[in-house]
C-alpha cells in the first residue's frame, strides 16, 4: 500500500474529505458498544451527545447533553 501511494502521490492527495453525521461541534468523544458493534456514541465539543444504531449511518441526538462545553469524559 505505501509503494503505491508513493509511486502515485497524486492519487493520495486527490481525494476531499465529506462531512457526515450529525451537527453540534468537532467530534471530542467517540466511544462502540463492546455488546453491539452497531451502536455507537459520539460526543462532541459543543457538549452534544449522540447516539448511532446502524454503526453510524444515521444519528439520533440525546438529550440533554453534557452541560459543560469544552469538557469530555474519558472511562476510568
């Protein structure tokens, strides 16, 4: 795989990033179910919570939310 993006430096680069998910802020926290690969949680700067069921094809925001912007939780 590096050989080929090496010898293709072109093709590395061509390719542009689409948002996708839902909105609130950048991404902080991003956390899988270890019982379900499917659902996913995500958290983000603006202290949105958000909750995915089909491994993050769709969002559903929960409420609501973590009061304090600019903080994240990590699991001890």
């Amino acid at each position: 795989m590096a050989v080929a993006v090496l010898a293709c430096p072109t093709l590395a680069t061509a390719q542009t990033w689409v948002p996708v998910g839902p909105p609130g802020g950048d991404v902080r926290s991003l956390a899988a179910d270890p019982r379900d690969p499917h659902r996913i949680y995500l958290g983000t700067s603006e202290g949105l919570l958000y909750r995915s069921e089909d491994a993050g094809a769709h969002w559903r925001r929960l409420s609501p939310g973590f009061p304090l912007r600019g903080h994240s939780l990590d699991q001890i």
